[in-house]
C-alpha cells in the first residue's frame, strides 16, 4: 500500500471542505482536552485540599510579618540606622518605645516576644518587662537613654539586629535556623557552637537510620524475594500471605505489638530470662529507643522491599542461571555474576521506595522512639504543637520536603512512577 | 520448571546441601520476623489479667488464665465504640469519593492523547509519597482558616486526598491491559459513550475500582497522623487516634483486643484483594492484547 505524501494529504478534504491536515488537529484536542477533562476534577480536588495548603504552609518558613504589623514603626524606622556597628540612632528608639507603648494597650506584646525569643532565647522577658514599666513614661529626653536604663539589653548591639532582621516581611531566619546557623554580632552568618546544635544532627540521624532500615529491608527482604519467585506458584502464593498480611495490617497495630515484644517486662526479655540467657535483673532495653525503632521500622517497610524485588525476580528466567551453570560456574558464581545483575532494578526501586518513606517516618519513632530514636518529622511536630514556632516548623518540613521530592522525581526516572507496587 | 532453582539437584555436593538448608533457615527466620509481631497480639489480647505478657497460667493452657475482659471493656466502651463509629463514616465516605475521583483520573490518564500523563500522574500519586507530617501540618493550617478543623467533614476530605493514589495506580494498572478496541467496535454498533462505559469498561476495569477501594478504605482507617493534628475534640476520634492515646497515656490491654480486631479486618480486606487479583488476572488473560 502506498503512503500518501504531505503534498497529497494537503490536497485531501473531509466532506465538509475543511483540509484533512486541520480537521485531524481538531480531533486531536478535542481527544487531549476530553482526556484532561477526566483528571481535571481529581486535580482540582489535590489542588485545594493538598497541594494548595501544603504550599501555603511552606510559605511561612520564609514570610512572617509578625514584627512588621505588630513594630510597624520601628520597621519603618530600621532603614535610618546605617552604621550597623553602633546602635540604632535615637529615632529608631523613639519609634520603638511609641510601638512597644501600643503592643502593651493592644495586649500584642506576647507574640512580639515570643516570635523575638524563638531568634534569641532570654529576650521575651527584656520585652515583657520593658513594655510593663513602659506605660507611665511620658516622653524622656532621650528614649535611648530611658530604654538602656530599663533593661541593659537595650544597649546590646545584638538585640537591635535581631529585631532588624525580623522587621523583614520575607527572610532566611527560619532556613537558618533548621540548618543551625546564626548571624553573629557583624552579622556574618556563622554555625551555632556546638552544643547548641539540634536540627543538623537530627537531620544526620534521620538519614542514618533510615539507611539503616533500608539496609536491614534489603538485608532480609532480599533472601525471601528470591525464595518466593523460585518457589512452585501454589507455595509461593501462600508465603506470600506472610508479606501480605503485615502490609494490610495496621500501622499502629504492629507498633504496639513491638512495644509489647520488645518492652522490658515483654514477650523477648521473658524467653530470654526464661531461657537463662539474661538474669530477671539484667533485661535489656529494646525499646523507646533507636534500637527498638529501626526494628520496627524494618519489619514495617519490610513488605515495600519484598513486593519490587519479587515483580523482578519474577521476571528472570530461570535458564539464565542453568546456562551460566551448565558452562561451569559454581552455583554461588552463577547466582552473583548473572542473577544478581538481574534484580537490580528490583533493589532500586525497592530501596528508593522504603528510603523515601522512612524519611519522613513519624508514627513509629513517636511511639517507640523514646530520646534517641525521635526522627525530623518528631521535631516537626513537636514545634506544630508544643513550642508553637511554625516558622522553623514549615522550614524544617521545607527540607524534608524538597528530599523526598528530589528521591521522588528519582524515582520517577529510574523505575516509572506507574510502576509503584502494591502487592 | 522454576523450582530447580531452590529445589537440590542429586548431584550437590555437602557445601551445597548445607547452603541449602541454612538458606530455608533464614528464610524462615524472616517470615517469623514478618509474621510473629502480628499473631502474637492475638492469644495476648485474652489475657485475664492486665499484663502485655503470657502469664504461667497462659503457657499452661489454663483456661483460668484467659478471658475475653478486654473484648468486654472495648465493646462496652463508650469512647472506643464512638471512635469506630467515626472511623466507619470517615473511611466509608473517603472511599466513596476517592474511588469516584481516582477512577475518572485513571480513565482520563489512560487515554493516549492525554497530554504531560507522566507529569500529572506523578502529582496525582504526591499524596503517598509526601511525609505525612507535612501533609498534617498544611491541612492544619488550612483547616483553622476555612474553619473544617474539629469536623468528620474535615477528616473525610483528608482521607480522600490520601486514599486517591492508590485507587489511580490500581485503576491504571487495570487500564494497562484494557483493549481499546472494545470501545471502538461497542461505539461501532450504536451505544452511546455512558452505555461504553457501563457495560463494556466498568467490568473490565471493576477488579481495579474495588481494589482501589479497599486501599482507600484501609488508608483513611489506618490513617492517623492527620487526625492527631486536626482532631482536637475526642468527639471526632477515630480508632487509631483512641489507640495512640491508649499507648501514650493509659496503656491497657484492651488496645490488644482492638488490635486482634483489626488484623481479623486486615485479613478479610486482603482475601478480597487477593481474589480480585487473581480474576482480573484471569480476565486480562481473556482479552486479545
């Protein structure tokens, strides 16, 4: 059969008269735009209920207007003070005590201080106090000299920075913060001392530990995958059950029954004891710790691990390793050299996936975690809901977030995000 | 066939036949380690008295040290029978509007003309992939300014942006193997594109919608993260956020006897996963590919 030239198809109508070329277009959109109709509602739906509030949410680690509304003012006065290593010229000290009188009437002077404290802890109570004796003052010769006398504070290089970095609506503090840097008194950024930081060896942690599950996953996923896919299907099916069931079961279900296996007075210390092997004073504590968490961890991601290598391995076919066999390989050679290269697709996509999801593990570790097995998503929470500082919440949930996006889009490119596995 | 893989050959040699045995050993090691944390909640949860370990009279079969008291105290309990109420209402409506969502998604994801698939899919999907913490700390937020926190109507919209993915992968999947032929020869013989799709699509694709289903179902059920943040009032606990205060504040049996619950779910849910599985396979074998 002959194919029509461009030349042809351009000369070629529908019964209409309209150009084959144009008419065939048309169709096509109307099939892209119908096509896009269907996922459109879903769409909309993530949109507002997802996408749209976690953005918003993100958005906090870099805005906060806190000190603009509550200090406009003073905002407004910062830019006067240009010689950064004096203090602030008496206008901005002026414009400060008019703010600080307001935030007292309008009982605001709370969350000025707090927000203040979060940058550097001491000063809620310099503003507090300030703002208590504030009231009955009616204007000094020199606020300056009025504000030092109150609360030397006032006279420290350090506190008039804080609060001019804060007067910025958009700014990095939060971001800096979350990967324990400062500005210090010439206003470099610097890293805090030492022993003062908390998020980057939180940040390390979690990175270790949730290579440590990913490890111990493929460590034991690996043997039963390969046991699985080699098996009889009849057998193999009904092993399966046993990576099955835990996948169905309960998140919090498994968590207690960890807490019940691996807590002091549990089922394990018991045989142990039982067995001789501890004493009845010398059980072992496995669990509120990392220990107990990364054991947990691994037999709940253990089915994310299992299930791709299994699709994989399924795939193989078996006369590879019989061919490799049959030229003379040892069969551990066979199996290394020509089997194993084979999964590793499978080992990919199950490692990003239970990587990934124990990144941002948070039930687990919350419950079982104790002191030293609480992960960043812990600390994420614990600023949502005790200390109340969403800014370095959202900044902190800001980096866990852009990790698992870029593992994700990883992902994405090495397996093929259709190819997700759900057993 | 495949079997020679695992099974010994006559001719292996004592280095082989040792290798084999350890091997099953670990394997089943790891199946104890899968399996054991689940089964052992069971006989524990009727435990007689408040213990999270077998007593003596227990390992002595005993029948003095076993009672269904904690199956007692979770059915008579007000605060636990409310939490399964709204976990039935929350997960029953997530899936319902997750599945009717995630279905639509994947038939329009399917189609070859649909435009950037790879794109939108991966956003469609961001819902599992996203730590859960982040997704409870936006919904909080937006939730406190548009005034859903403390509302099961809250929860249910939650739970359904988290069930979504997976009715779409499962739907998808389905999709995969859909002949479009069949669309083409029923649009041929005069049925109109609702009668296609009632008749011709919906049962070949149904394995995938009911399985999505049910992992929607489990999602939203099991689902707990979200509402600890957005579920303020004990009114609008559901049962896994009675279980995390049972294990943070007053640990008591009666969380195992709940847990013995769930897993006696868990196990049904995955029977019928299971036969779905296999029929769509079954059908899928039946079409002309």
């Amino acid at each position: 059969m002959a194919q029509a030239t461009v030349d042809e198809l351009q000369g070629l109508t529908t019964a209409d008269g309209t150009p084959l070329r144009q008419a065939l277009h048309r169709a096509e959109r109307r099939a892209k735009v119908r096509a896009f109709l269907l996922v459109a509602p879903l769409l909309v739906f993530l949109t507002v209920t997802f996408i749209y509030p976690i953005a918003q949410m993100l958005f906090r680690s870099v805005h906060d207007a806190t000190i603009v509304e509550l200090l406009p003012r003073t905002a407004e006065a910062f830019p006067a003070w240009e010689d950064r290593t004096q203090l602030p010229p008496e206008s901005v000290f002026a414009a400060f005590a008019a703010d600080l009188k307001e935030t007292r009437e309008n009982r605001t002077i709370g969350q000025v201080a707090t927000r203040v404290n979060f940058e550097e802890g001491g000063l809620r109570s310099t503003f507090t106090r300030t703002a208590r004796h504030i009231d009955d003052v009616e204007d000094p010769p020199s606020w300056r000299d009025w504000l030092i006398e109150d609360n030397a504070d006032w006279g420290k290089l350090d506190t008039w920075a804080v609060l001019e970095r804060l007067s910025h609506p958009i700014n990095a503090l939060q971001y800096l913060a979350a990967v324990d840097l400062e500005y210090n008194t010439q206003g470099e950024v610097v890293a805090v001392p030492p022993e003062r930081q908390i998020y980057v060896p939180i940040f390390v942690r979690t990175l270790w530990m949730s290579l440590l599950v990913t490890g111990m996953t493929l460590l034991l996923g690996y043997p039963i995958a390969y046991f699985l896919a080699t098996l009889p299907l009849r057998t193999s099916n009904l092993l399966m059950i046993m990576v099955l069931l835990p996948f169905w079961t309960s998140l919090l279900v498994r968590t207690t029954s960890w807490i019940v296996i691996l807590g002091t007075e549990g089922v394990l210390n018991d045989i142990l004891v039982w067995a001789g092997i501890l004493s009845d004073e010398g059980r072992i504590q496995l669990i509120y710790n990392q220990t107990g968490t990364v054991i947990a961890m691994t037999q709940i991601l253990l089915p994310f691990m299992v299930l791709p290598l299994y699709s994989v391995m399924k795939t193989i076919s078996p006369s590879y390793m019989r061919a490799a066999m049959s030229l003379g390989a040892p069969r551990f050679l066979a199996f290394w050299r020509v089997y194993a290269p084979n999964t590793l697709p499978g080992v990919g996509a199950g490692a990003l996936l239970v990587f990934i999801l124990s990144i941002g593990y948070y039930i687990t570790p919350a419950l079982v975690g104790g002191r030293t097995g609480q992960m960043i998503s812990n600390f994420i929470a614990f600023h949502m809901q005790s200390s109340l500082n969403w800014g370095l919440a959202a900044a902190l949930g800001g980096i866990l977030l852009a990790g698992v996006l870029i593992l994700y889009a990883l992902y994405n490119r090495l397996v093929g995000v259709e190819k997700l596995s759900l057993g | 066939m495949s079997q020679s893989l695992t099974s010994l050959p006559p001719y292996a040699g004592p280095v082989e036949k040792a290798w084999y045995v350890i091997f099953r050993v670990i394997c089943a090691f790891v199946f104890l380690f899968l399996i054991a944390p689940i089964l052992i909640i069971i006989p524990l949860s009727f435990n007689a008295v408040p213990y999270f370990t077998f007593t003596s009279e227990m390992l002595a079969f005993d029948p003095a040290g076993y009672s269904t008291r904690w199956y007692e105290m979770f059915l008579t309990d007000d605060r636990w029978m409310n939490s399964v109420k709204n976990s039935i209402i929350v997960a029953f409506f997530a899936t319902l509007l997750a599945t009717f969502l995630g279905t639509l998604a994947a038939l329009g994801l399917s189609r070859s003309h649909m435009p950037a698939r790879t794109f939108f899919m991966s956003v469609l999907i961001s819902p599992m992939i996203v730590p859960l913490i982040i997704t409870a700390a936006g919904i909080y937020f937006f939730y406190a300014t548009v005034g859903l926190t403390d509302s099961l109507l809250g929860i249910i919209l939650a739970h359904t942006a988290l069930g979504t993915p997976f009715v779409v992968i499962t739907v998808t999947a389905t999709l995969i193997g859909f002949d479009q032929s069949l669309t083409r020869a029923s649009a041929m013989l005069g049925a109109s594109p609702s009668t296609t799709f009632f008749k011709v699509i919906m049962p070949l694709i149904l394995p995938g919608v009911i399985s999505g289903a049910l992992f929607a179902f489990v999602t939203s059920f099991d689902e707990v993260v979200v509402v600890l943040f957005i579920a303020l009032n004990p009114e609008e606990y559901t049962i896994p956020r009675q279980m995390w205060s049972g294990i943070r504040e007053q640990i008591s049996p009666a969380i195992l006897a709940v847990a013995t619950c769930l897993i006696g779910l868990s196990i049904a849910l995955m029977t019928v996963i299971e036969l779905l599985r296999r029929r769509s396979e079954r059908l899928r074998g039946m079409t002309p590919q």
